[in-house]
C-alpha cells in the first residue's frame, strides 16, 4: 500500500513536472506552430518574478506568483509584437530567432542577479507515511497542473475565443476573411502560452535553487513531452506525458535519475520512429 | 576559369596562408582556433543552407568526436601511429551515429521544427549525461570520463616515424587546418553543382515532386546529415586537439545555440560567406569574452535577432554580393 | 497486355470512401482520359497508383509486377512519370537543371531535344520560377516524361492552359505517344479529350461508372448527366 502511494507520487510529480513544464510550449506550438525556443527563460522570468516580489518586495507568496505571471506576459506581449509577428510564415526563422532571445535573456539574468539567488521555502508541510516523507506542495501541484489542463481544455475547445483561434490555424486567411483579427489572435495566444510558462517557473520557484539557468531544468522535459505529444498537443499532451512520465519514473526507481532522462530520449526517438505524428495522431487514427 | 565571385574566397586565402609570415605564434594558435569552427558551420551550411533541414544538434556530434578521439588515443597511446588512425576512426564513428541519427529522422518522417528540437535533445542529453560521469565508475578502459570537467591528457594527433615526431600543433596545425578548409570549401562546391546537390536542393522545394522523379530523397537526406555530422566531427577533434581538453558544455545548449548564429549571421547559402563569417564571428566572441563571457552571448544572441528579422540572407553573404555589384560588375 | 492493372483498389478517408472497388486495365500505347466531376475520386486514384497514398484494399500491378508495397521512387524507377495537379517545377533551379534532376545525368541530347520539342531552348537558363504559367506545365510534362517512362500519369496537364497552348500541348502529348509511351490523364478539359484521347474512363462517387472510346462516352447522355449533377 504504501509503495503503491509512493510509485503514485513520484508518477504524479514527474507527470505534473512534465505537463507544467510543457504547457505554454504546447499552446504555442499546438495554435502557432511556432516552437518557443525560450520557452525554458519566459520559465526563469516567472521564477525570478516570484522570487524578487517575495524577497525583496516582501509579498505574500500567492500574489509574489501573480506578479511572477505578470512580468512574463509583459515580455511576451513585446516580445510577439517587436519579433515574432514579423516572422509568421517562416517558422524555422521564428524558431531560430527565439533561440537568440533565449540566450540574451538567460545571460542577462546572469548579469543582473548573479550566478545564484537565494531561494524560497518550499511552502506547506510534509508528512509521513511510513518509511518516506512527501511534501503536500508537491501534491498540491500535481492537482495544479491537472486543473490547468482543465482550463485550457474550456478555453480552446468551448469558448468564443477557442473557436476563433482554432479557425485561424485551420486557415488564417480564411479566417481573416471572415473578419477574425489574426494578428490579435496570435498575439493573444502567444500571451497566454507565456503567462503559462510564467506560472510553472512560479510555483516551481520555491521547490528549487534559482539560478539563471533555471529554465533549461524544464527545457528538454517540454520539448519531449510536446514531441511526443504530436501536431495536436491538446489531444496528444496528457497521454504523452502520462507515458513519458510511466517510463522516466519506473527507470528512475530501479537505476537512476540521469538513466531516467536517458530512457526519456530514448523512448522519445523510438515513439517519433513507429509514431511519427506522436500520441495526437494515434489517437486521431484510433478514433477513425 | 577564374570568376569574379571567387576573388574573395581567392584573396582571403592569400592572407591566410601569408599570415604566418607576419605573425608571431600566439597569434597564429588564436587564427588556428577560430578557423576550427568552421567546419561545423560548413556541415550545418550543407544540411541547412542546401538541404533546408535545420539542426540545432551539431554539438552533439561535435562532443561525440571529440571524447572518441579522446578515449581511443588515450587508451592506445602506445599503439603505432594512434595519433593518425584514432581521429580518422573517431570520425567514422560520428559519421555512423549522424547517419542512425539522420535514418531516425528521415525514413521516420520527422521534419520541419520537429528535427531542430530532437537533435538540441540528443545534444542536451548527451551534455547531461557526460557531466554526471565525475565518478570513478565511469571510465572506458583506461580514459576517465571525469564528469562535468571533461576529458583532458590525450596524445595529440601526429605520428613518429624513427626519430623524427611530428606533432599537429603551433604553425603546422595552423597550414593543416588551412589547406583542410581550401579542401572542403571546394568539395562542398563540387557537391552543390552535382547532380547530388542538385537533388538536395530541390527537395528543399518540394520533397514529393523530387521523388516522383524517382530520386530516393530520404536517403540523399540521410547522408547529407552524416556528412554534416563528420563535418562537426572535424571541429570537435581540432578542438579536443588544439586545447588538449573536452568538456560536456561543448554540447550544451549555448553551445549548440553558436553554429546557428554564425551560420545565419554569415549567410547559410554560401559555404564562403559561412567560412569567412564563422572567423570574424568567433574572434569577436573571444574578443568580448575577456570581459566575461556572458556579454559575448548576448551580442551572439542578439545578431541571431536581428539577422533573422531584417536580414534572413546573411550580412557576409550581402555585403558580399554588394562588393560584388559595386566593384566587380564592369565587364 | 496490360501495361498497369488495378484489381478492386479502395481509400477510405476516416468514413469516407474516396475511391470504392476500382478496377482498370491499361493497355500499352493508349491515351487513357480519367474524367469525372469534382470530388469523384480522380485525383484519390492516380495518387493511389504512384503511391503518394496507401490503398486500403486491392491490388495494382505494373508489367504483371505488384507494386502497392513500393515507395513513390521505387515506383517511378519500374518506368513510371507523374506530372501532379498544379504545376511543381523548382523554382529555384533553371530550367536546364529542373531537367537535368529528372533525368538523372549531366545535360547532354536528350535534355536539348527535349527543350526543343516544349519549344523552351530559349529559357534553358531562366529559374522555373520565372516562366510563365504554360511554360511552367510544359516544363512539368517534360520532367515526367524525359526519362522516357513506359506509363506517365499527367494531372490536369491543360490547366490554366490557352486554346492553342492546349493545341500543342495535346500534340507533344501525341508525338510522345507515337515513340510508346502510354498516357493516363486526368483531365477536365473535353478539347483535349476530343483532339488525343484514345480510350476514357468515368469516375463517379469513387466508383468506375463507364469506360469506353471517346465517342461512346461523349454520347452517352449517363455520363453528360452525372456532368451536369442530375444524376
């Protein structure tokens, strides 16, 4: 019973790690097919906000994150309107030129605040159960991650503005032509997929050591989760991560957590092989 | 036949090859350096500029190279003539690995974005994965990995023959890798006007339409990422050998993030520009990194910005076709 | 004998039958014409033959040869040429090379034979890109024909076409034809029809409707229906 509980924590951590580390990524990609290469830094701005509003500014922990959130908006909001709506149509130079973001981004932090910055306490308890201690924020965030998932699920697939964004990917000039703003819909979408990176680098913030490359811990877990995950990653994300997150924790269990990545990549390349379109396109064929 | 374009690659060799003359061996290692870079933009040049498949993981084969060359010269330092066989098989073997890599990508479908993200994964897992390898259990016969601080105490590449020891350093690296880019620049040409390169580009185009012409696209790819990948190799052995080290942040992702720049930066369509380019771009890096490296990446990264936004040909690649039209166009 | 034999092909696209039970003999040396209304699974069968789709049941054979288990270049290989729907020539290369690609060696005769008879020796060295639209389906037809194929498939070669562009194309078409290569076009343009067209099948939802010579067809009121969406 109690090794049960415990393979169930370190499933739903991994899988709430990757799916929160995936996120804003996959909205993204999934309504942009633009892959946000500093995704893994828009992560390190939600966590620094975090942390400076808590430590410097002295605010409670909850509205530290929200400013957190807010900060990485802002910079995604400038971002997409000074860069990347330039590049629309050219998806590899987007992709390219997010790269140049990421690197002046991280290097900047590395310039301003230093190699390391004095972290958070990881919020709420811990308890026991039996010979291992769990910590409840880590299974608050498993919850987190799945309500998230939940939201995202309403907004794209149920309301107004879900219909008008799916419309403009399934056509953009189609959908301009019926009076869409397309520009405002990528602008927004990109808004809300760097709001989402925001928040995972906040409420990750207080569970580990800041530094500036903080973001890169999450990079590699968001581009294999959103690979695996396929074209559509609303479809493909949650069983993508499920699988990955199956296989990294029972690796991890029975050798080591550098294995665990190892066998991550490995599986990723063997589901990428024999399922090219990923989890969204299997489960597109099986419904058919 | 001499034509006008060529001047420039013609006039920058003549200076490369006078500079030994005029300079004196500290600046002759720095010039040997930067031009050791060139070869994994060359390879990234060929895979994106004629292929239009980017990777973001050259590193990978970089780093690859490297600790082979490293672990076999180590392991068979008393071996006859290890300094010449050791690199040539550590190519081979980054050739073999680029060509699984590349049958994985190609013959499983993976294109467009999909490539540049599986490629920076290999990369960043093979980083991990070497910088974790600090304990006394990770050694491959007698070479210790050494984790996070990398591999260092090769024998570098050379031979002896009787008395005489002729090791691949100072002036005559600098002729080498010289001669080995005069080389390689005129292969690359010779592969562009082939039918091969032909091929290469116009699935660039249209993948299908080059396939119903009968031409096995998948497999034109596949070795063309292999060659790109030996072409990495190249630089990561020169590198393992020119500082005698290697470490897991040679695969890294600011690491893997510099090919792409001096590639864009240069112009990805002309292996020239791209040579040329890679030189200047690099001895700026170092130039700046004096004052701490971090301001050389944001630089870095902020030409990658800008290049892609205002000039997606390539700045050496326009001023070369400026100086091109402005001086050399009377005829 | 049969040069290319479908035996019951069906595509299905999710609860979509594209192309139902087809079977089809083509003959060496015929101009075979593909025609039916939009949507009638045309395009659907021609890819389905060069492999571009997979089929989800039946057989095709080329020279008594199964070839559904071959990749597109694989097909190509056994003497096939293909010409797709809206014309996709290299932009990027010039002519010369476009034809150099397809024939898989340097230039030499054949390549300027070929310019001469598309009547484009004068663009040899333009970029594809830049011709004009005939020109650009003219360049197609010839990639797809001068590795001398035995069986070319063309998509809609007229399209976009003038009366007299679709005059010469058709009699390219017939010169060709005359040095034995086999034809399957898929057309909408009944002119060329009548001017080359030595046998014609009828596509309708997917299934094979009518086949007949160009006469029996043209007067078969069924198939002016099935045009003119009555049926």
């Amino acid at each position: 019973m109690i090794i049960l509980f415990n393979l169930f924590y370190q499933f739903g951590d991994a899988l709430s790690f990757l799916l929160l580390a995936a996120i804003g990524l996959a909205v993204i990609f999934g309504m942009m097919k633009i892959i946000n290469l500093a995704h893994g830094e828009f992560i390190t701005i939600g966590a620094y906000g975090t942390v400076v509003s808590a430590k410097i500014l002295k605010l409670p922990l909850p509205i530290a994150m929200a400013v957190g959130v807010l900060v990485t908006v802002i910079f995604g909001y400038i971002l997409e309107r000074i860069i990347i709506r330039h590049l629309y149509g050219r998806p590899l130079d987007s992709v390219v030129a997010t790269w140049g973001i990421s690197l002046i981004v991280s290097q900047s932090f590395l310039v301003i605040f230093g190699p390391s910055f004095e972290g958070l306490q990881t919020p709420l308890s811990n308890f026991q159960l039996g010979a291992y201690s769990y910590s409840q924020y880590r299974l608050l965030l498993i919850l987190i991650s799945i309500s998230i998932l939940i939201l995202l699920y309403i907004l794209f697939l149920k309301s107004n503005f879900g219909t008008l964004a799916r419309a403009t990917i399934e056509n953009p000039k189609i959908a301009s032509t019926l009076g869409v703003k397309v520009d405002k819909v990528y602008t927004v979408t990109f808004c809300i997929g760097s709001a989402l990176a925001g928040l995972t680098g906040a409420i990750y913030a207080p569970t580990m050591t800041i530094v500036p490359s903080i973001g890169q811990a999450f990079i590699v877990s968001a581009f294999v989760t959103v690979v695996t995950a396929g074209a559509s990653p609303f479809i493909g994300l949650i069983p993508a991560a499920s699988f990955l997150s199956l296989i990294q924790t029972s690796v991890t269990f029975y050798y080591h957590a550098t294995i665990g990545v190892l066998a991550l990549l490995f599986s990723v390349i063997l589901i990428i092989r024999f399922l090219p379109k990923g989890f969204s396109g299997l489960l597109i064929k099986l419904k058919k | 036949m001499l034509k006008k374009d060529n001047i420039f690659t013609i006039s920058v060799f003549i200076v490369l090859l006078i500079i030994p003359i005029l300079f004196d061996d500290f600046y002759i290692n720095n010039i040997s350096y930067f031009m050791i870079w060139t070869f994994i933009s060359l390879g990234l040049a060929l895979i994106w500029g004629m292929g239009g498949i980017l990777s973001f993981g050259q590193t990978a084969f970089f780093g690859l190279a490297g600790y082979s060359f490293a672990i076999i010269s180590i392991n068979f330092s008393d071996i006859y003539a290890v300094g010449i066989w050791s690199p040539i098989l550590a190519l081979a073997i980054t050739a073999i690995f680029g060509a699984i890599v590349g049958y994985f990508l190609f013959y499983g479908g993976i294109y467009d974005v999909f490539i540049g993200i599986v490629t920076l994964a290999i990369t960043l897992v093979l980083e991990t994965f070497m910088a974790q390898t600090a304990g006394p259990e990770w050694t491959v016969g007698n070479a210790r990995l050494n984790g996070f601080n990398g591999m260092q105490g090769m024998p570098p590449i050379g031979i002896k023959i009787g008395e005489y020891k002729f090791d691949l350093q100072g002036i005559g690296q600098y002729y080498f890798i010289v001669f080995l880019a005069m080389f390689l620049l005129w292969l690359l040409y010779k592969i562009k006007k082939s039918n091969f390169g032909l091929i290469l580009l116009a699935s660039k185009e249209d993948r299908t339409r080059v396939e119903s012409l009968g031409h096995n696209v998948k497999k034109i790819q596949m070795i063309t990422f292999s060659l790109s990948a030996l072409l990495a190799g190249v630089s990561g052995i020169l590198y393992t050998n020119w500082g005698g080290y290697i470490t897991p942040s040679s695969m890294g992702l600011i690491a893997s993030a510099m090919p792409v720049i001096w590639v864009a930066a240069s112009g990805k369509n002309d292996f020239f520009s791209v040579f040329f380019g890679c030189i200047l771009l690099v001895y700026i890096s170092q130039t700046l990194a004096v004052n701490g490296a971090q301001y050389a990446i944001i630089l870095m990264g902020l030409i990658l910005v800008i290049v892609t936004r205002y000039f997606p040909e390539g700045i050496i690649l326009m001023l070369k076709k400026l100086l091109t039209n402005k001086f050399l166009s009377k005829k | 004998m049969n040069l290319l034999e479908l035996n019951f092909v069906s595509k299905k696209f999710g609860g979509f039958t594209a192309v139902d039970n087809v079977s089809l003999k083509i003959n060496r040396g015929d101009i075979r014409f593909i025609i039916g209304p939009n949507g009638a699974g045309k395009s659907t069968l021609f890819k389905m033959i060069i492999g571009v789709h997979n089929l989800n049941s039946g057989q095709v054979l080329f020279n008594n040869q199964n070839i559904e288990k071959l990749s597109l270049n694989e097909r190509i290989n056994l003497g096939i040429g293909v010409k797709f729907q809206a014309p996709s020539v290299f932009s990027e290369l010039t002519v010369k090379e476009n034809l150099i690609l397809a024939i898989k060696s340097k230039f030499n005769d054949e390549i300027f034979s070929f310019l001469e008879k598309f009547g484009l020796e004068k663009d040899q060295d333009v970029l594809a890109g830049d011709l004009s639209h005939g020109k650009k389906q003219w360049l197609d037809i010839a990639l797809s024909t001068i590795s001398r194929p035995e069986l070319v498939f063309l998509d809609e070669p007229t399209a976009g076409l003038s009366f007299e562009e679709t005059k010469k194309t058709g009699k390219i078409i017939q010169d060709l034809n005359g040095e034995g290569v086999t034809f399957v076009i898929v057309e909408h343009n009944m002119e060329i029809l009548k001017q080359i067209a030595k046998s014609v099948s009828v596509l309708h939802l997917g299934k094979l409707f009518f086949e007949g010579s160009p006469k029996e067809v043209l007067s078969n009121k069924e198939v002016t229906n099935i045009y003119l969406g009555i049926l």
